[in-house]
C-alpha cells in the first residue's frame, strides 16, 4: 500500500498523522518530499526506511516508490507544487498511490484549502474513492458543524470523510515531544511508574515519573483514537 498525504495548506498535521497513525501501523519506507533540511529524527523510531527527496528528482522518487512495497509519502510545503506538476507531466505515476490522504482541521482557510486541493487531485486523473479527508484537532461533539462544508462536499463527489477519520484535539503529543518520546514507545512501556513514583517521594525526580505515568494513561486513550483512523483509512484498499 502507498499513500501520499498532502495539503495545499500547512499546520495540518501531516507529519503527526504520517508517523503517529500511519507509521505506528505500517512501519515500511517514508518518503519525506521536501527541500528544507528538516532531517529524519521524527520517522526513524517508526519507519524501517527513510528517504528525503526533492519533488523535482523525478527518477529517484519513482525508484523509491516502485521498489517498496508499503509506502507513505509526506510531500512538504515548499514541494507541493512540483510534486502535482510531476503528477501532472508522467502518465500512470498517480497510479502508484492507493490512497491520498488529506489532513485538516475545523478552520475555515484550511478547509478551502483542502477543497482546492481535492479539485486538484481530481483535475489530475485521482478517482474520487481514492481520496480520504482526516479531520484534525476536531471536537466530536461539534463535528458536524465544525466540517459541514465538507460532510457535504464528500458526499457529492465521492471522496471519503466521516467521524470515524477524526482526530480530537490533544495536547498529549506536544508533551511527548518534550520527553523525547513516540506514542508508541509511551503506550508500550512496561515501566511500574506508580512504584517510582512511591520511590521518589519527596525528591524533584518524582515529577518526572508523575509525568511519565500520566503520559501513559492518556497516550492509550490517544492510540485506540489513532487506531481506528487508521483502520479507516486503510479499510476497502
């Protein structure tokens, strides 16, 4: 399976969906498309594989995306041109990706940004089942609301969004972030914290523990909801 995740808008949590929900589950290659040097450190813990490539590299992305088998291609901002206009000039290089995946929250700038970029991939040639919208930071009790626009928009052209591809908002990753830590490596972790927590009582270090601990307990919460976007995404492919 091969998935690109892309956005004409930014700070929709691609890289969050693309190692958290996506790499989490696959492991296989990641194909980070972009210019700047933003360097490996957040998909080496979840990725067997990591490239970094410039969409305008045409031979090496075809070569990465032809020798591996389960594929997820995060494609940058400053890349997000080049990379449709190779869509664009290769005849059947679309037809290496299952799935398009487009992250993006409740703002109203991003949610037409995501419209430009679904009528984007359809100009292209992308059949509309192949397109999956994954709403980010949501709220489920306001959900409706909040994405009306484009509850309605998916159903008059065919492209898959529902409550079951949405992320409530968290503050949990950013905490991870600050300890070093994936979701993965937190949910996992067989460490008696409580113990530790008994053990430090009294000392500095018992605030870590304290955070670790709760870390852990939210973190679960967090990968059931990463699990079943996950699942729906990849559910029919």
């Amino acid at each position: 399976m091969k998935i690109a995740i892309i956005n004409n808008s930014g700070n929709v949590g691609k890289t969050t969906i693309a190692r958290e929900v996506l790499g989490t589950n696959m492991q296989g290659t990641m194909i980070e498309v972009e210019t700047h040097n933003t360097g490996n450190q957040k998909y080496e813990k979840v990725f067997n594989k990591y490239y970094r490539i410039n969409a305008t590299d045409i031979e090496e992305l075809y070569t990465r995306l032809v020798e591996n088998d389960e594929v997820v291609v995060d494609i940058g901002a400053s890349n997000i041109l080049d990379f449709l206009r190779q869509l664009e000039n290769f005849a059947g290089l679309e037809s290496l990706f299952d799935i398009f995946l487009i992250p993006t929250t409740k703002d109203t700038k991003q949610i037409q940004d995501t419209l430009k970029t679904i009528q984007i991939l359809l100009q292209i040639g992308i059949n509309p089942s192949q397109i999956i919208v994954i709403a980010n930071r949501a709220t489920p009790s306001s959900f409706e609301k909040d994405f009306e626009i484009l509850i309605n928009a998916s159903k008059k052209i065919g492209f898959k969004f529902n409550k079951n591809l949405m992320i409530r908002e968290t503050s949990l990753l950013k905490d991870l972030e600050l300890l070093g830590k994936t979701l993965s490596e937190v949910v996992n972790d067989d460490t008696d914290y409580r113990k530790k927590i008994i053990e430090t009582k009294g000392t500095p270090e018992q605030a870590k523990w304290v955070k670790m601990d709760l870390a852990k307990m939210a973190g679960k919460k967090v990968y059931e909801d990463f699990k079943r976007v996950y699942e729906n995404i990849v559910e029919g492919v």
